[in-house]
C-alpha cells in the first residue's frame, strides 16, 4: 500500500522530548561542606562500596578503599582532581539503581541526623530573600539530591558518575567538584555557606573556563531516562483519522465475564470512574452455595479497597450511581449459553456492544478438568454466544506466554493450531476433545480394583491409622484418597501433555488452545469483530484505582517474597527481560481496544507488555526487589530485619544455584536427618527439610519465566491506538509503558504494595481490614429477587 493512498499521522507516544533547561540567572551558590555538613568524600564512597549487592564486591571495594587510603594523602596534596576521580574507580559496576537508593538511605540515616541547624537558619534566610540558591558539594549527586529535596533546593553542583546500560563505568563525569583545601574544615565551618562567583570558580579551579560553572548546574529532581519514539499509523483501511473512546464508547453496552478478578474489578472500578456516560455493564458472575451472584458482586463492591474512591468520590448516591449503570446477570461461562436465563440471553443478545472476557483460571498446573472447564469450554461458549448476538463484538483477556518455550520476538499474531515445538500435524479441537476423553478415562480409573486396592495399601499404610483402620472408616479413608489420587493424576497428566507441546504449564497451554478456537471462529466468520488481548505480568498499579494496589499470589508475589528472606541465590538469565505490567496500564490497553472494537478499527491481536518499548531485565529486576526490600527493613529496628537488609538476592548459573543454594542446602539437612533417624523419634531438621523442598518447587516453577524463553514481546498494535487519541483524552486512556520508571515503581510502588496486599497471604494471614461500605444494590428482576430471599443458591 503507497502511502499516497494512505491517511498518515505521525505522532510521540510520550509527547515531545524534554530539554535541560537553562541554568538560573544570578543564582546565590552556597557550599553544603563546612555550611550544612562535615561531609567528606571518602565517607559516602565507604558506604556505597560496603553495601554493594555481593558479599565478594563488598570486600574486594572496601580492599580497594583500603590501598587507596595510603595514597591518597599525596594525590590529594598534588592534584585534588585526580585524587577524586581515583577514589571513585572503586565504584566501577555499582548499578545506579542502588545507588540512588543508598544515596537516600545515606541521607536519611546519617546525614540528616547531622545538619547543622544554624547553617539550615541562614539558608532558609536566603531562600526567603527571593534569589534561587544552587548547593554546591563534592558529594556524589546521589546524595545531594535527597539533600536538596529536603532543603527546598532545585538546583544543584555536585559530582557525578559515568553510567553504561545502568552500571557506574567508575569515571567521573566533567567538570570534577574538587574538595576543599587541607585546613577548609578549620576555617570554612561558617555557617553562611554563600559563596561568590568568581570565588566558587577560583576554588574549583575553573579559572580557565568560567563558563562551566553554569553548565555543571543540573535539577535536583531525580530524572528517569525516557524513551520517545514516533508512532506511524495508517488509517486508509476505513477512513476515519480521529480515535475517541469517550465518542465509541458512549452508551454502549457490555457485559464484563470476571468482574470478581483482579483485572475485573480494576477494569469495571476504572470504566466507572473514566465513562460515567457508558450504557450498561452487565457483570456475568456464577452463583455459589453460600451467595448468590447479586450477593458475590454487592461482597466484592463493599469489601475491595478498588472501589474506595468511586464510593468517596458519590458519597450517599453511590448505591443509585452503580444501579443506575452495573446489572448483575446470574450466569456460568462454562455452561452452555454462559449459564443464562432463556429471558437474559434474549434480551443480552440482542443489545450488547461488547462483550469482555476475563475470566481465566490462572494456576500454573491446576487440575486438568478445572483447566479446560474455565480456560477452555468457557471460550467455546462465549464463541456460540458472540454468533448469537445482533453485533456485539468480543475482548478475549488470555496472556503473553501462551507463546510457550522458545525464544526471540514475539509478533502479535494468531496462527493457526499453534504449538511452541511447531507439530505439524496439530489440532487444537482434536486436542481438546482428547484431553477430555483422558479426564473420562481416569475418572474411570479411579473406580476400578487396581486403582482401590492401591489406595486401601496406601491407607492402612498411614501412621495414624496403623492396623485399625477398618470398616466405614477405612471406605471413607479410601474415598478421600481417591478425590486426591485422581486430582493429582489429572495435574500431572496436564502439565506433562505440556511440556510434550512445548508449553512451560498448564495455564499457558489451555489458553493456547482458547485461541486456536478463537482463530478457527474467525476462519468460520471473516467479519466477526474479536480482539484478543495479551497482557504480561500483571502486577500493582500506577495510579487507579489507587497507588499501589494489587491482590492474589498467582504472579511474581510469592517469587518476590523468597527475595526478601535470607535466600540469596536465585538461578536466572540476567539479560532475559522480566515482562511487568501495571494492572491499570493494562486496563487502560482493554478500554483503547473496546473503543477499537465497537468502531471496527481493531486488530486481532493486542500484546500489553513492556520489554519492546521500556525492557528491564532479569539482572535489574532482582536488585530492584532487593533494594525495596531493603529500604522496608533499614527502617526498621528488629535485629532479624536488619540482617535481611543485608542480604542482598543476586542472580547466579543454574549450576551455581544446584552447588551452593536451596538443592544442597536440602541434601544436607537430608543426610542430618537420615543420620540420626535411629536416635530420634522424628528427624530434627524435618520443618527445615519442608522449607527447603518448597523453595525448589518454587523455583522450578518460575524457571520457564526467568531462566528460559527469552521472549520479546511487541506492543504496537495498542501503542497505534493510543497515539490516535486526541490530546483530551490522552491523560485518562493513553497507553505509555515508555514512561514508567521502573526504579520508583519497584521500590516505592510494587514492593509495597506485595507487602501490604500479598504478603499476608502467603504467611496465613489476612491483609489490613477496612471499614465496610453499604451499598444496597437492587436486584436485576423478579427471579433474582426471589433467589436472594430465598436464601443461598445452590451450586449445579
């Protein structure tokens, strides 16, 4: 296609690139050394190379600061300069990640207990005198800008490192803030720390070139690199340059599947809060034996901390402003006709606009019939469903990894029968009906002689049973080892089939072969409007419903949670990307592409990931975790917690790991425990043991995500459409994954989050209690009115 036939805008997904800018006009320089501080420059460069990731660099720095304190009192005498760009080598492949946090830990816990309030009076007499004050320090600009963030100050002159790819090179960047002379500390503790011009340029020794002075002024704001890169699109195909999600989404009706997910209910609070002019959302929610589905969603609205600020924002017409826009529909994905009522399939059918499903059972290795039921049958149903309906069109929430084991970019595509290890004879369909017909199979199984007597052997084998188990006991011993035996069966028996297909688990391969159904719908039905979308990991949010919300331990939580024990050595690619993604970012992705579906602009594949456009590896991913770990336990006391703070996670070989970490650990306490089983009742190191164990099996289960498949996922297709938005509408719906900062996000915003909303739950605990809202919501209709009085529903 030329582009002379074509409508062509080019447009910046983050807007225009920022320029540094100019430095102030007659600023008051004042000297932070003797004024605000004793500050040295060894003292901060101790405390950076004491505190590097790795026992080994922590020793072989402080070595290095060891030999370089012998010579430093005569480079120091001879040439300040060179002296300082000397003492920084030491440095050399300290990431700026950590420095930046060190820098702040620095300052927080050493030197703010240490400023001089005098000095800190007259400065604040400067700043009210109405001229802009510069800081001027010999210090690392780590530390400085914590200093200055605490002063008030915006600008600042200070030292600065050289970084490669995010790791220090050990130079010093131009120009060097030499130190003060040898008797400074005796005759420059005033506390005015002003210092004229041309003084300042004598003393740093820029006679030569004055004019440095003003172009070594940088902000004090810490600054994240950004990426910018022009977006081309296409509009020819139907002739409609302008993209508004408000305009396409306008009352138009939809029905939400998974309102009580993560991504749901995230989805539903911000469709609520961005759309208040939307039509109907219609959440399809199944009802269980204790709750009815009208009751399941009233739980999750006045319970979840998602819909806090919807509810603040209404106050008392809270309940009227739900009713007015949310129906609840009883219903069942995995059932013929989503579980619906003749009367609600009618009527949905026929006036729904779009049609989201989130709904997904997301274990890794589930039992194989759950899987299919929820990953696969219910996709089917939806597709009846979708031909069923006057227009709607179809979100089909699946996930990056159904690319499976292998490597490189990943193109957002929909092949056709697709298997990672490309089988040439594949069929999803034929697969599918296989995997059903070996449920049946071992159902039968589980029932038969070999399969009984087995499971008798196994419980008249067990402790507290020992040779009295008889009779009804026994049977019912033997009927709760059966549900177990053919659970288990079933798992093993989905993960293995697999493995075989190229898939790293179960989950990834059942969503797989949704999508293979969904491409075979769309041979059936050329002009069928379906959209499948792809996020990544998807983890705590950016900015709604709130700061830092995230829930359920089906993600990185429990892998994050290993890193803050004392377990260091965690086997992993360290150039491999770790493919995160804001939850809020993602629905941002389903909003754009509903709009795209309901206009018919869509693509049949959206990938909602990061590691094209803003990629942070596995390397930086583990000292990110580490470092929020960190800054969590150095603000606490508890000697445990402190110790943790030291023990930084760092990325090893898998071989490394097998010969030092968890795998040794567990042959150990195995022998320990074997050696001393006739002297004791029961092995001393058993709890130990059982730790150990469950660390493995975490890992392996992580393996596929950080030690294989280096995949690359492309996000265009969704970064096309938010570059279409007009400019009003770019602060609620854009799509700008560039803009994250992945060192704010993981220290200040996600580990937080994993230890406020996660944690508990992996210790056995509940997370923090809120007040309960009220939020009486009207049933839909007569019938679900009658459920509801009736008491708990009761499940089929």
């Amino acid at each position: 296609m030329s582009s002379s036939n074509s409508n062509v805008q080019i447009s910046k997904l983050t807007g225009p690139a920022q320029h540094t800018s100019a430095p102030p006009r007659d600023p008051v320089f004042w000297r932070v050394e003797g004024s605000l501080l004793n500050l040295t420059a060894v003292r901060p460069v101790g405390f950076f190379a004491w505190n590097s990731q790795s026992f080994l660099q922590r020793w072989t720095r402080r070595g290095a600061m060891a030999t370089l304190a012998l010579a430093r009192p005569f480079l120091y005498l001879t040439n300040r300069v060179f002296a300082t760009r000397l003492l920084h080598t030491v440095l050399r492949g300290v990431s700026r990640d950590r420095l930046d946090l060190l820098g702040e830990e620095f300052f927080e816990y050493f030197l703010k207990p240490r400023l001089k309030q005098e000095g800190i009076a007259k400065l604040q007499e400067a700043t009210a005198a109405g001229r802009e004050i510069v800081l001027v320090s010999q210090g690392l600009d780590h530390i400085m800008r914590p200093l200055a963030k605490h002063l008030g100050i915006a600008r600042i002159i200070s030292n600065r490192l050289d970084f490669r790819e995010g790791m220090a090179t050990g130079r010093l960047l131009d120009p060097v803030i030499r130190p003060r002379g040898a008797f400074a500390r005796f005759t420059g503790s005033q506390p005015d720390g002003r210092v004229p011009r041309e003084k300042l340029i004598s003393i740093l020794g820029f006679e030569r070139n004055p004019q440095v002075l003003d172009e070594a002024i940088k902000p004090a704001e810490r600054t994240a690199p950004k990426v910018y890169v022009p977006v081309v699109h296409y509009e020819s195909r139907n002739g409609h340059q302008a993209f508004s999600v408000r305009a396409a989404l306008r009352g138009k009706n939809i029905l939400l599947i998974g309102a009580t997910g993560f991504i749901g209910k995230v989805w539903l609070a911000n469709l609520l809060s961005d759309l208040p002019e939307i039509g109907r959302i219609h959440l399809l929610v199944r009802h269980n034996r204790a709750n009815t589905s009208l009751q399941r969603i009233q739980r999750v609205i006045e319970e979840s901390p998602v819909f806090e600020k919807l509810a603040e924002l209404h106050g008392p017409n809270f309940a009227q402003f739900l009713q007015d826009r949310i129906e609840v529909v009883d219903g069942d994905v995995s059932k013929p006709n989503l579980g619906l009522s003749p009367q609600d399939q009618q009527t949905l059918s026929r006036t729904l606009d779009v049609i989201v499903n989130s709904s997904g059972l997301t274990d890794f290795n589930p039992d194989l019939r759950d899987a299919l039921a929820v990953n696969v049958r219910s996709t089917a149903y939806v597709l009846d469903f979708l031909k069923e309906c006057a227009h709607a069109s179809l979100l089909h929430l699946s996930t990056c990894y159904v690319v499976g084991q292998r490597d490189g970019r990943v193109l957002e595509e929909l092949p056709k029968n697709y298997t990672p290890r490309g089988i040439a004879d594949y069929d999803a369909v034929k697969e599918w009906r296989a995997l059903e017909n070996l449920i049946k199979e071992t159902e039968i199984r589980a029932e038969s002689e070999e399969v009984t007597t087995e499971l008798r052997s196994a419980a008249q084998k067990k402790e507290h049973a020992a040779k009295d188990l008889q009779g009804q006991a026994l049977e019912n011993q033997i009927r709760k080892n059966r549900v177990r035996w053919l659970r288990q069966t079933l798992t093993d028996a989905g993960s293995r089939r697999a493995n075989e297909l190229g898939w790293p688990n179960t989950y990834t391969f059942t969503k797989s072969i949704s999508e293979s159904l969904i491409r075979n719908f769309l041979d059936a039905n050329p002009y069928a409007a379906i959209a499948v979308v792809r996020p990544a990991i998807v983890e705590s949010s950016l900015e709604k419903p709130f700061l830092g919300w995230n829930e359920g331990i089906n993600t990185s939580a429990s892998l994050s949670y290993l890193l803050g024990t004392f377990f260091r050595q965690l086997p992993t690619n360290e150039s491999k990307c770790l493919d995160l993604i804001p939850v809020d970012l993602v629905c941002r992705g389903m909003t754009l592409i509903s709009a795209a579906l309901v206009t018919r602009r869509h693509q049949r594949v959206y990938q909602l990931a990061t590691s094209v456009a803003n990629a942070c590896n596995m390397r930086r991913s583990i000292e990110l975790t580490g470092l929020g770990h960190r800054k969590f336990y150095r603000a606490h006391a508890d000697i445990q917690q402190r110790m943790r703070a030291r023990f930084d996670a760092i990325p090893v070989s898998k071989t490394r790991y097998k010969a030092i970490s968890a795998p040794a650990q567990k042959a150990i306490v195995q022998a320990i425990n074997r050696a001393t089983e006739p002297f004791a009742s029961k092995p001393p190191l058993a709890r130990q043991e059982r730790e150990l164990e469950k660390v493995i099996k975490l890992i392996s289960l992580f393996e596929p995500f950080i030690l294989h498949n280096d995949h690359v996922f492309e996000a265009a297709n969704v970064e096309r459409l938010s570059a279409a938005l007009p400019p009003d509408e770019q602060a609620d719906f854009a799509y700008d994954s560039r803009a994250l900062d992945w060192w704010d996000y993981w220290i200040n915003v996600h580990i937080p989050a994993l230890r406020k909303w996660c944690y508990p739950l992996i210790e056995g605990r509940q997370p923090e209690s809120r007040p309960r809202r009220s939020v009486p919501l009207a049933t839909r209709n007569a019938a679900d009115a009658a459920s509801a009085s009736s008491g708990p529903a009761t499940a089929s």
